[in-house]
C-alpha cells in the first residue's frame, strides 16, 4: 500500500516519513493504534514526541474523540492532580460542587502526559492506580470514577535512568513501558532534512502570501551537514528566519558559527563537511570557481534574473500562465518551456518547491 512521505494528521499538523528511521516508526504507530496499551515516547527536546503521538490518535478507533497533551513537569502537584483528576470542592452555597479533569474531558480519547518523568510522586500514585483498576477519584472526592482513555507518555531522558534515581515509581515504570517509541534525531535522518524544509517553507509562504525564496545546493549541502541540536523545532525556526531575510550568506554564517555545526556528522573532522569546508567557505569556493569563466557568471546572472521575472509575473497574475505570457510579451509555449526550466510551481500544487535534484541528492 502506498504511503505517502508527508501525511496531515491534523490543522496544520503533519508526520513525515521519508527515511527508513521515520517509516519504520510509521509502521509501528500503526501496529499501536489498533490496541490501548499503554506506549511510552522517548527522544530529544524538539524531535517530534508529539507529532507521534498525534499520529497513533489519529489512525486508531478513538480519532473521532479528543486529543489532550498535559505537559506534567511545569506544574506543582497539586495543580497536576487538578487538572489530571478534577476535584471536588465546597460551592458558594454550601453544596458539594465539581470541576472535571482531562481524564474526564478526554473520555474515549488520547492522552499525551509530556515530560512524565517530571510528574510529582502523588501524581504518580493516583495514575499507578488508574492503570491498575481502570478508575480515579477526584481530588477531594471519595468515589471511583470509571477512565476510559489512551495513555500515552512522553519523555526526553532515559527512562531507566529517571526510575533508578526513583523520579518515577518502579511499578509505574513497568506499566508505561510495555512498548518503546524512540523518535530518532534529525542529524540522524539527514536524507529528510531537504523535504522536510520544503514542507515548512511551502507552509510558512501560504500562510504569509510571500513568494518562495530559493534555496541553492550550498545551502542544501550546508543544512544536511548541521547537527540540529534543537531538532525538528530549530529547522523550524531556521526556516522562518531564512523566509524573513533571504540571505544566503547569512544563513550559511548562522549555521557556520553555531558550536553545535557537524558536531556528529560526515567527515567526522568537526567542521560539519568532508573536505574540511565550512558554510561559508563553501559558497566562497563556489563563488570563486564561477568568476573563472565570465561568460558562465553572466550566464547565472541572467538565468536567475529570467527566473525571478517569470515568478513575479505569475505571482501577479495569480498563476494564470496566458497572461503572465501577455504580461513578459513572450509566447505561451516559451513561457511553459521557462516554468519546466526553473522548476516553478504554485504552492497549491506541490509541497516541494525547490530544484528536485537538489532536494533528492544534496549531500
């Protein structure tokens, strides 16, 4: 069965499997959506722990039903207890009043505890009990009340690590782990970083109405070549502050001086490139190798010049392509001809917008 590489699973909200890595975690989502065994998350700050477990909600029975994440470190116990298992309290009137919590809320759905391993002991002990018997008593309250959700945590450390310093229970520990998820890093899925770029670019210009800046091999190169101490969360970032700028050279430098550049990559010799070449460098080696042959430097100059002319005018016409042909007074079949040449599509039609060679075999 085809499975597509970028897959929406919610508003705005997408899994992409392009690796081997983030296929066989694909797999394994869809084994875990048919059952509700408990399923514990793990992987770095920024990976995609929740993007995951978005995933196993949305391809099992219970998608039709509310997603909730708790992120359980941030709050005090009691609040965590509160918002996990509601709680009952005295009204202004005297009578006995209660407020609801996510387990509650979410009923038939999925549950996200993200940062499990900062939840509080008594937090713990009343979702020990949960898993065991299947019910939970307010806070403040005294009857058992039935649970009927997917559990799902999430942690960013070694599990093992937190239940042998006793931050989580050791039968808690046994409970969440009956199935592991690791979420791989980026730096090691590199081959997904050009498709995962042209997925965050293509999103970030239908959301602002800007046209797509233009991403050469260098950059590409110099991407793939990063370590992404920040994951998935910083390749974000990066791309909404290359949208804003468009400067290559700037980029290339913010990559260069970040001490975490090809910090367990190819090459191994920590300049974050096999030939010992920085970002910069590497433009600067390209720019060189061009202005050895004035005809093929004006050659470029003119080629993207056309290039940038042809996307104004379709952005301008809304792609309608016979009146961006009036508007360049060239012929509709040479303006189609140009189109194929530079590789230019509308945002509507492709999620990749880059050159397709440089997106498949950038290294």
């Amino acid at each position: 069965m085809y499975q597509p590489e970028i897959e929406r699973i919610g508003d705005e909200l997408y899994f992409v499997s392009a690796s081997p890595a983030t296929r066989r975690l694909r797999a394994q989502a869809q084994l875990l959506s048919q059952t509700d065994v408990p399923v514990l998350i793990t992987g770095e700050a920024g990976s995609g722990k929740t993007t995951t477990a978005r995933l196993i909600h949305s391809l099992s029975l219970r998608s039709s039903f509310q997603f909730m994440r708790v992120q359980c470190a941030v709050l005090t116990s009691d609040l965590l207890e509160n918002e996990l298992f509601g709680y009952e309290h005295a009204s202004a009137n005297g009578r006995l009043a209660s407020t609801p919590g996510k387990f509650e809320q979410c009923a038939k759905g999925t549950i996200l505890l993200d940062e499990f391993d900062g939840m509080p002991e008594a937090a713990q002990r009343h979702l020990l009990r949960l898993l065991e018997t299947g019910e939970f008593v307010r806070r403040g309250g005294q009857n058992p009340i039935g649970a009927n959700v997917r559990i799902i945590a999430a942690i960013s450390g070694d599990l093992e690590l937190a239940a042998a310093r006793n931050r989580i229970q050791q039968e808690l520990f046994y409970r969440l782990s009956v199935f592991e998820l690791h979420i791989p890093p980026l730096r090691e899925r590199q081959d997904e970083i050009p498709l995962l770029l042209g997925h965050l670019m293509n999103r970030l210009i239908r959301r602002y109405g800007v046209p797509a800046p233009h991403f050469s091999s260098v950059l590409l190169d110099a991407c793939q070549r990063y370590a992404w101490p920040g994951n998935l969360r910083e390749l974000d970032n990066f791309a909404k502050r290359f949208l804003a700028h468009r400067d290559e050279a700037t980029a290339l430098r913010e990559l260069d001086l970040n001490p975490d550049h090809g910090a367990n990559h190819k090459g191994g010799n920590g300049s974050g490139n096999g030939n010992g070449k920085n970002g910069v460098d590497l433009l600067n080696t390209h720019a060189t190798e061009e202005k050895s042959s004035l005809k093929l430097l004006v050659r470029n100059a003119k080629g993207e010049a056309e290039r940038s002319a042809i996307a104004h005018a379709l952005e301008q016409t809304r792609w309608n392509r016979k009146a961006a042909a009036r508007l360049l007074n060239v012929s509709y079949r040479a303006l189609l001809y140009k189109i194929q040449e530079y590789h230019l599509a509308p945002p509507a039609e492709s999620e990749r917008f880059f050159d397709t060679g440089d997106l498949r075999h950038a290294k």
